[in-house]
C-alpha cells in the first residue's frame, strides 16, 4: 500500500532555506525566509527571553489540552487590550497551538467540521500556508486582488465587492498587520469601511496575526483588529510568537476566537479542545512558558517592549537604506514604496527568472516571487543588493508610465 503514496507538493521555502544554509560564498546575502536577522546575519534570540530564566525551573510536563491558562490570559490581553470589553465580558476564548501555523490550522479545521458548505475568500497575494490549509480541510477558496494596479496600496474596491458578492456566511481570511508578502496593511479608515461591509453581510472572519509589534507598536499594529473585534463581528484570530519573541523553533501560539455571547465562547473553546486532544494533545510548553514569565513581570514586559522596539527601528532604517540606494541606481521610490510598507517583508518587482538570477549570479537568496525580508539587509550588504536588484529588473521599471507589478 505504501508504495502506492505520492511524494507531496515542494515547499518552495524550506527548499530556499536549504540552498541559502548551503551557500559558502562571503558575498551571500539571505534575503529568504522570516526570520529577524541582527546586522550580522544571524539569529537573534531576545535578551528577555534568555536573561536569567535558564535559572527557572520551567518543568517539562503536559499542558492542558487547551493550554497554560496564564498563557493564554496574557495573549489575549496582547491582542485585544488589557481593558478590552470582550474580554471583561468573557467573549472570547483562547487555545494554546502549535504556533501561527498551528492556529491556521486548527481554525481550519474547526470550519471545515462545522461550515464545510462555506466559501473562505483570500487576498492575493497572500502567506503561502493560508490556501493550502484551507483546501486541506475540504474547503472551496476563491481569491481576489489584494493590491490595487499600482501594486502600492490595498485594492479596497476589489475587496469590498467581494465582501459585497460573496454568499452571506462566508469566510474572509484577513492579516491583521505586516502584511506578508507586501508589507502593506489596511489603514484605520480602510479597516472601518471594511469592517461596516462585513457586518452588513454576515460573513465569519480569521485573521492571522504573526507579526505584532514589528510594524508599528503592538498597541498600533493590533488597533484594526481591536476595532473589528468589538464591532460585534464573529471572529477568530490566528496568533504567533514566533517572531516578536524570536521564538521560532518552539512553536508558541494561540488561537482564540471572539463570539457574541459567553456561552457561545465556552462552547467554540471546548470544540476546540476536542480538535486538539484528537490531532496533537497538547502544544510545546517550553516557549509558552517564556513568554509567560516575560509578560507576567512589569520589568520584563518592558524589556520585551524596548527590544520590539529596537528590531523596529532597524527595519525602518534597512527600508529606507533600501530605497535610498534603489534610487541611486535608478529605481525610484514612489515606484516601489518599500519606506512606507510595514514589517518584515517588502515585494520587489522581480520576475521569478530575476529572483533566480539574483540568486545564481549574486549570491542573494529570495523566493521566486520577489519577497524580501529587509532583516536579512545590513549597513554592509546594503548598497550590493540594492545594485544586484537594480541589475537585474527590468528595464522599464525605470520609466515614468510602467506599472507597478508585484
């Protein structure tokens, strides 16, 4: 019978991650998967997470099927707001999960069990997971424009009209900031004009949430989610500490879900743990743990914020070395947008034959479709990828009247 089995689809990124891992040439800049990279290039695990907590005995037990209580307290008030009504009227529940991938997918599978007739509509472009997760499971996914022509802003006409056409209880699949790939999110405006269309509809909303923190603040990054979340709207939000704890390989996460009622709440989280207990039993606990133990004590927590704030301030200035040297070599800002986009991620105007010979001739490593992470930029490599890239596009992106593709 196992001979019968298919090799699965390829992983684009894993297979990136490898051939960058595996690049010996000095002159290799990784440009690849998300991960925030210090001005060396490398990992950097936050001073918070490990100044005296291997001194702390974390244990190595189960955790409850659904998660660290605590935990999951401490996230929700990351998310939603310390004061946030929902939460003091206990509508919303929280589950631990296998990071943010983990959350997509246990979300997944919640409304494939319960809606498997319903529509789930995605932006494009979007995280590569989110379709595959959701065709998993069984579910129809139907896309639409995420940015407008000029690859610079959100399509918002494109994204009303879906919200507007779509069957009444569908499910829209939403970043809620650092948009990846773009790195361009919907401004508050844009997020209560949105938020008017999907009441108007009745439609379910996920919102996948990786990045909080590294755009604008955590207060700010969050504050369209806050907006949607206690607009009465039926939500649930995908959350990872992977990358504003730096916390990649322990896979922390969580799922919660935003109802209209207490018991309703009560009810989806212990669905979920049914779901939980019959996949994978427990999360990781290691990670959870940390991220407890930093938001739990005010001087840490404070740390934790000085830190964010600090990974900020170096994605901005990457963008804006990014762009200035783009500029010198011909390609202009108001054509990329790259200082005004948000996070860790910024997509050039490359082909996936430009990306290739990026990677083969330069030595920097990106995936096919042109997205960077400016973390992986520094002071030094700066300037040499900004010509490689020059290089290597078009021609006609440096005229006035071309389009911005991304």
């Amino acid at each position: 019978m196992l001979e019968k089995i298919c090799r699965g689809p390829v992983d684009p990124m894993f297979e990136l991650k490898y051939k960058a891992d595996n690049d010996t040439d000095p002159r290799k800049i990784d440009l690849g998967v998300g991960v925030y990279r210090n001005e060396a290039g490398s990992y950097q695990e936050l001073e918070v997470a490990k100044e005296k907590l291997h001194q702390l005995n974390l244990g190595h037990d189960y955790m409850p099927t659904t998660g660290d209580d605590e935990f999951l307290r401490l996230s929700a008030e990351i998310l939603f707001g310390k004061q946030s009504p929902i939460i003091a009227q206990s509508r919303v529940c929280s589950v631990q999960t296998i990071s943010g991938t983990g959350a997509n997918s246990l979300a997944a599978s919640l409304m494939g069990r319960e809606f498997p007739s319903a529509k789930v509509f995605v932006g494009l472009p979007t995280w590569g997971n989110h379709i595959p997760i959701f065709q998993h499971v069984g579910m129809e996914v139907l896309t639409y424009p995420y940015l407008d022509s000029s690859g610079l802003r959100p399509d918002m006409a494109a994204l009303l009209n879906t919200v507007q056409t779509a069957p009444a209880n569908s499910i829209f699949v939403l970043q809620g900031c650092c948009h990846n790939p773009t790195g361009v999110d919907l401004s508050i405006e844009q997020w209560k004009l949105l938020i008017g269309e999907l009441k108007h509809h009745s439609h379910l909303i996920i919102v996948d949430i990786a990045y909080q923190g590294l755009g604008d603040g955590l207060d700010e990054d969050a504050a369209g989610l806050r907006i949607l979340a206690e607009s009465g709207l039926e939500l649930l939000v995908c959350q990872s500490f992977s990358k504003n704890f730096a916390l990649y390989g322990e896979r922390c996460g969580a799922l919660h879900a935003v109802s209209r009622s207490s018991r309703s709440a009560a009810d989806v989280k212990d669905k979920l743990r049914s779901l939980i207990r019959h996949t994978y039993s427990s999360s990781p606990s290691y990670g959870s743990r940390l991220v407890k133990i930093v938001l739990s004590n005010d001087d840490r927590r404070e740390l934790w914020v000085q830190e964010l704030k600090s990974m900020r301030s170096r994605l901005k200035r990457n963008r804006h070395s990014l762009s200035n040297h783009l500029t010198a070599s011909g390609i202009s800002e108001e054509r990329l947008g790259i200082i005004a986009e948000k996070g860790l991620f910024s997509c050039l105007p490359l082909t996936a034959e430009q990306c290739r010979m990026l990677t083969d001739r330069h030595h920097i490593h990106l995936p096919a479709n042109g997205r960077i992470n400016v973390a992986g930029l520094s002071a030094e490599n700066v300037e040499r990828a900004a010509q490689a890239i020059a290089a290597e596009v078009d021609n006609t992106l440096s005229q006035p009247s071309a389009p911005r593709v991304r």
